[in-house]
C-alpha cells in the first residue's frame, strides 16, 4: 500500500488539531488510550490550553 494512504488520516487529523482553540480530553481507567493522549501532547506543546 502506498505511503500516502496510510498517512492520509494522520495528516487529516493533524489538520483538525491544528484548527482547535483548546483540548478536552476524557482520561479514565487503567488504560488511556493511545491517540487521546497523543492528541493531547500534541496540542499541549502547541502551547493551547489542554483539560
């Protein structure tokens, strides 16, 4: 599979959280799960308010 597919939504989902003002992360249970909290760290060293 060529590498711009599996990009795409990495890309696309970089895009959105580019155009966030802040994050409002839901982190319950034993386990967070993995792109919530990349998602967050992304925006928190963009330097947007994270809850």
């Amino acid at each position: 599979m060529p590498r711009v597919y599996i990009a795409g939504p990495l890309f696309n989902d970089i895009a959105a959280l580019d155009g966030c003002e802040l994050c409002v992360a839901l982190l319950t249970g034993a386990d967070q799960d993995s792109g919530t909290s990349s998602e967050l760290g992304y925006l928190f060293a963009q330097g947007k308010p994270c809850a």
